[in-house]
C-alpha cells in the first residue's frame, strides 16, 4: 500500500510546516525545510538515521539533533506521524490524508509494508464488542521476513547470516 506524493500535495504540506513554524514563532531555516523535504516527499517509513542520510545524499546535513527536532516539530504539525515498531528506534511517514493502515516488518532487511483489509477492521469491532468494549482504535504490526529475504534465507544469502 503506498499513498501518493504527488509534486502538488508534497509542495502543500511543505507550506503547511511553513505556515506551522510561522505560527509558532519557529525559524523555518534551510536545516528544518531540506528535512521536510525528506520526510513529506516520500512514502516510506524513515528513521532519523534514514533522514541524515538522504540529506547527505542530496549534498544537504544536519546534525543528529537538528534531525529529532524538526522531525518531533513535523510531529507536533500533524503532517508527520511518528511510528514505533519495537526496533529501538522510531519511524516516520507523512501523515497526508493516510487511512487506518497495519504493518508488515522484515525483521532481517527492516522493509515496513503497509497494508489494509476492511476484514482487519470488522474483526476488531466485533472482537471488542463480544467483550464488551468500545473500540477507539488499535495497531498491529506482523514480524516476519519478507519475500526477499526469505527467498534469500532459503538460499543461505541473507544479510547478516
């Protein structure tokens, strides 16, 4: 499942985090747009580590501090939803419009695949319901190994092994 970034909605947000920093008397320095840039341009799950080096890459740095936060201020904004798949470190991803979505994480090559099936969600309710419950939301992350790395694991060249 990938939402698209099209040229239109990234430029949009990165004038919503303009706007932000304007309304909260935050300095919208090159450091803070360039790391925007990053986070709201694509549609993948990205560490902190994963931001410094695509800026690296696009001949752009900031140090590891200005990285966290602008990544919690992108947070606090709202375009950016901070994820915590139990790996040590947090995940980011634009938030743009996302419906309720689940993960799939390669525990070998660390890919986050997202997912919806509206099967999930009538489960949950129902699940809750029969115990009494009133659902308000609910996460779930699947661990396993990907295509990739589990043809690479039968074939004895997986990474790290």
């Amino acid at each position: 499942m990938t939402h698209p970034s099209t040229d239109a909605a990234v430029a949009a947000d990165k004038e919503a985090f303009r706007v932000f920093l304007r309304d909260h008397n935050l300095p919208a320095t090159a450091q803070r747009l360039a790391i925007a840039d990053v986070v709201l341009g694509t549609d993948r799950h990205l560490s902190a580590e994963d931001v410094a080096t695509e800026l690296r890459s696009r001949g752009a740095s900031a140090g590891t501090a200005t990285v966290y936060r602008t990544l919690d201020v992108l947070v606090r904004s709202g375009l950016v939803v901070e994820r915590d798949f139990g790996e040590g470190f947090k995940r980011y991803e634009a938030s743009r419009g996302v419906p309720h979505h689940e993960h799939l994480l390669c525990t070998v090559c660390g890919r986050v695949t997202e997912f919806r099936d509206e099967r999930l969600e009538r489960m949950t309710t129902l699940l809750a319901e029969a115990h009494d419950f009133s659902r308000q939301r609910h996460r779930l992350v699947i661990y396993g190994l990907c295509g990739d790395c589990r043809r690479g694991r039968l074939s004895g060249t997986v990474r790290g092994s």
